[in-house]
C-alpha cells in the first residue's frame, strides 16, 4: 500500500485541472481472509460493516472509512490537523460483508502523481462498532488499520442528513492541493471551478435514509483532464473543532481510472 509520508498533500480530483491520471455484524471471527473475496453483497445481522470510521494506519497516518449498505467503501488517509483533516489519498472499492469479516479484492488506490493502484482489504466488524483490518497492494508493504465509530457529537451515521448544512460555497482542496470552489445550492446541484476546470453536478440524500449524500458529477472541456467525462461518488459532513463543518466529496469515473477527492471546511 503505497501510503508513505512523503507523498506530501493529496487532495486532487484526477477528473479535474492539473492531474494526469488517475457497523454492524457478528464479531466472532479473528482475522480477514481475502482470498476468494466477492463483489457481492450478502446481507447479515450487523448490517455488512456498514458505518462510518475514524482511526489511525500502522504507518502512522489516521483515517475516514466509510462502509455503505450496498457493500461499496470510500477510505480518506491522510494527517491530522488542528482544525482539518489533511487528506493524503483515497481508496475505494466494493467488498462483502458477512459475519463479522469484509472482504474486498477490486481496492483503487488514488495517489498524489495522479496515478492508481490497485489491491484488496479485508477488515472484520463489530457491533460497537469497530472495523479493523489491513490493506495489500502488490509488492508494497501491507497496512494495517484500526477503525472506531465517529463521535455521536461530531458525526451520526443512523440519522437523516440535514441538507441545509452543506449549502452554501465551500472552499475545498483537490487531491494535488489545487483550490476548488463549490456552491451548493439548496435544490440539490452544484457546480464548481478547479483552475478553470468547471463542472456542475447534484448532491441527494441516499435512499437509505443514513447521513450520507449521493453525488453526481459532469465535467466540462479543457483544460479538465476528463473533459466532458462524468462521476459518481458520495459526500458526508461533520463537525470539527472551532464550530466548523467539514466536507469531503470522493467518488471516480465510470471506468475507476480516475478518482475524485474534494475536502474543506469552512
């Protein structure tokens, strides 16, 4: 797993300007077996894993995961800030969950140079919850992680999205650091400027009633890297010190070989 400290910031879009590339469960099980590991979803008694996680990386760095009801998974890795989340990359990928143990073997990892890699991750869950696991790309030193449940004061994953929240014009950051503006606009579009890469998109409540957002995206021509390309992804907000909100957009193209990661606070 290529998440070395010298990676340097990471917050770019490779769809956009300036980038060339790319709980719930039983908790019986000890370890997470990826080998076999499936793309389908199959439904157990603590809801696949599902849920939103924060802990800390064996190579020093903490992290967001978040785990959907649909087996899809969104990892932000990074340093922590004072007053934000520095974001150093982003994997994504879709697992299943059954009896205490995820397993996915299609991971992308989104890296700063705009390029990928790929590997597989297995965790097992709890109740609490908890999700902990690893990560394996290749020949890189595999990465273990914990994961804990955000705090209830900063963040519920089981209650309804408050909309009104996230909208408004939020001064976020690309995965290579470039400044993106995007307005949110109280009918559920949006659009956006990322060093004269403009793109327009929406941002829905989930059917699943949980306190994450659907996010569509469409690019515009040049000089956007995947001119008049589209995406899908997710959003979340929460709370951080000082009363601010954080917002954090992820999500890739419809042939994963360009990854989206948008992050701000304001």
């Amino acid at each position: 797993m290529r998440l070395t400290k010298e990676m340097g910031m990471l917050v770019m879009s490779a769809a956009l300007a300036g980038c060339g590339g790319g709980g719930g469960g039983d908790a019986g099980t000890a370890s997470a077996p990826l080998a076999g590991g499936s793309t389908t979803v199959t439904t157990d008694s603590l809801r696949n894993g599902e849920g939103v996680y924060e802990g800390a990386l064996s190579n020093g760095m903490v992290h967001d995961t978040i785990v959907l009801e649909d087996g899809s998974y969104y990892s932000f890795y990074g340093t922590g800030a004072t007053n934000a989340f520095v974001v150093k990359g982003s994997l994504q990928g879709t697992g299943t969950g059954l009896n205490g143990v995820f397993a996915s073997t299609n991971l992308r990892d989104y890296m700063a140079d705009g390029t990928t890699a790929s590997g597989s991750l297995g965790a097992t869950y709890t109740a609490q919850p908890t999700f902990n696991g690893y990560v394996s790309e290749g020949s890189q030193p595999t990465v273990t992680f914990t994961g804990a449940a955000l705090s209830a004061t900063n963040y519920v994953y089981a209650s309804a999205p408050v909309f009104s929240n996230i909208v408004g014009t939020w001064p976020l950051t690309s995965i290579a650091g470039v400044a993106t503006t995007v307005t949110v606009a109280a009918d559920n579009t949006f659009s956006g400027n990322s060093a004269g890469c403009t793109f327009t998109g929406t941002i829905t409540p989930r059917p699943s009633g949980k306190n994450i957002y659907n996010v569509t995206m469409a690019f515009g021509g040049a000089p956007c890297a995947s001119p008049n390309q589209a995406a899908t992804g997710i959003a979340l907000d929460y709370l951080i010190s000082g009363g601010k909100r954080q917002l954090l957009i992820v999500g890739a193209d419809a042939t994963r070989a360009n990854g989206i990661v948008l992050i701000g606070a304001k």
